[in-house]
C-alpha cells in the first residue's frame, strides 16, 4: 500500500486518538487503550514498509505520548459497568455497523421466503412449526383462544425457560461464527424462515391483526436481539477473514472480544423479551393502545441504544 493510502485510510483513527489524549474529546479508557493498540500496529506496519517516513515519526511520537497516559486512566477507572454501557460499547459497536445491517437483510430476506413459501406450499407451514404445534394451535383457534399456549406454563417458569432459551440462540449465532460465519447466516436463515412461517400461518386463518399485537408484545426486542447476536457472529466471522493492517491472530482475538461484548449488551435484552413474553403477552385481553405502546416502546429502546446512541457518540467524537 503506498504511503499516501495507508494515511488517507487511517488518519481519521490518528486524529481520534490525539484529540482523545489532548483532553479534547471524551472517550473511556477500554476505547482509548484499543485505539493505542491499533497505533501501534500502524507503527510496525509504518516502520517496516515507511521507514524514516514523517508518517512513522508521526505515529512513533503519538504512541510515546499515549503509554503513559493510557494505562493511568485506565487505573482511574471506578465504574467500569457504567463506563461500558455509556460509552465502551455504543463506541465500539459503531464501528460493526456493516455487520449489523447484514445480519438484519439476511433475517428480514428469510422471513420474506418463509412467508412466501407457506403461501405456495401447503404442508410448508406443519414441516417448520411441526405437526404437534400446528394442531395445538389449530385447536386454541377453535376454541377462540388462538394465542393460548402463552397461557400453558406458569410466569416463572415460562420467563425461566423462553429466557435461556433465547440466550442459547443467541450463542449459537455468536459461536458459529467461527465457520467463517456461514454458521451464523444460517441461524439467520433458519429463524427467519420460521418466523415467515410462524406469522402467516395466523394471517392465512384471519388472525393477522391479533397475531402481531399479541406476539410483537415480546418479539419485538426478542427478534432484534437475536439479529444482533448475528452481528456478533458475523464481527467474529469478519476478525477472521479480514485483518487489515492487524494480524491475523490480533485481527481474530479483536473479533473474539468485540463479538463477546455485543453478547454481553445483549443479555438484559433477552431478561427484559423473556419477562414481557412470560408474564405480559397471556393477557390477551388487554386493550390495543397499551399493546401498541409495549410494542412501539421496545422497537424504540432498541433502536435508540443499538442505532442512534451509538451514531450520536461517534459524531460528537
């Protein structure tokens, strides 16, 4: 890479960096020690290939000035939890973007064929959901309970289980990365298709409006984390394949580290989608307006904390 490229490409990082030490912007300490790793490494890269270059003195005085400082404020830290919620993370996960939005037009693509092929195939549906599912749920309709078997197990014991049921999805997605993420592609694919599946089985027996109100109460935070544990697959996936200017067993602990702390954001997420479906969904009896709030509250906290906040932090920087 000529010399010209290697600054153009990274002098955004470079400008981030030095501002950061000059107590000009605000960023935390885990943020600010990632960024001088990375420093460094455009320093190797600067000295093996630019050497005697402005851009390695350059890169050399601004990893001098940032030894010191760096690992003294990571000693000042006192709330390393708030710290990560407010700033580590939303920081970082900016910077994964790309991953998010693949990880979300894969899912919303399946979800698409699902429901297309349930429509043009009739024992579609009973081969996804399984016989034993459609027929229980065929049998509530009758019994004008359609959503009943929110009703079937007790509020703990349903939050318990829906709960580490999700999180074990949601690892899945996660680990498969590691496949080069063709594993997670296809957690993507296969609860998208469900999905497809799932919600128009009840829209093909007139329960469309029903099906949503009731269902999204949960799902709404449920699916999106999902969608973001494939993310994580995928930002594990990308650490592998693509190190840049990192090598490549750095580029993979990165993609290791980043992925976990996309699982870890996703955890009272999951705590919060299995409590609404273990003890809010069963009343089916309540009225739209406070449905529709859950439902438009929830895709609100979602994208605000995983889309906006994240965009807001990277500008201000």
């Amino acid at each position: 890479m000529r010399e010209a490229a290697f600054v153009k490409r990274n002098k955004d990082k470079w400008a981030v960096f030095e501002n950061a030490l000059s107590n000009r912007t605000e960023i935390s300490p885990d943020v600010l020690s990632d960024l001088y790793i990375e420093i460094t490494d455009h320093l190797s890269y600067a000295k093996t290939f630019y050497t005697g270059s402005n851009t390695e003195f350059y890169l050399n005085g601004l990893a001098s000035q940032a030894h010191r400082q760096i690992y003294k404020t990571k000693k000042e830290s006192k709330n390393r939890i708030v710290s990560f919620w407010k700033t580590e993370f939303p920081t970082m996960f900016y910077q994964h973007r790309r991953e998010l939005l693949i990880a979300f037009l894969v899912f919303a693509f399946f979800t698409a064929v699902g429901a297309f092929s349930s429509a043009n195939e009739g024992d579609f549906v009973r081969s996804i959901l399984g016989d034993g599912y459609v027929n229980m749920t065929l049998e509530n309709i009758e019994n004008d309970d359609p959503m009943a078997v929110y009703k079937q197990m007790g509020e703990v014991n349903m939050f318990l289980g829906i709960t580490i049921n999700n999180i074990t999805v949601a690892v899945y997605a996660f680990a498969f990365g590691i496949l080069l993420g063709i594993g997670t592609l296809y957690i993507m694919l296969r609860n998208g298709i469900m999905l497809g599946s799932f919600q128009y089985f009840f829209f093909d027996k007139g329960l469309g409006w029903e099906s949503v109100r009731t269902i999204w109460i949960h799902g709404t935070i449920e699916i999106s984390v999902i969608i973001i544990a494939g993310c994580a697959g995928l930002v594990l996936a990308n650490g592998m394949l693509f190190p840049g200017t990192y090598t490549r067993l750095e580029s993979f602990r990165r993609g290791v580290v980043n992925g976990l702390k996309i699982m870890l954001s996703t955890v009272p997420f999951f705590i919060i989608a299995g409590f609404l479906e273990g003890f809010v969904t069963r009343h089916t009896e309540m009225p739209d307006w406070l449905a529709i709030f859950i439902i438009l509250g929830s895709l609100a906290l979602i994208i605000f904390y995983y889309i906006i906040y994240p965009y807001q932090l990277n500008k201000k920087t």
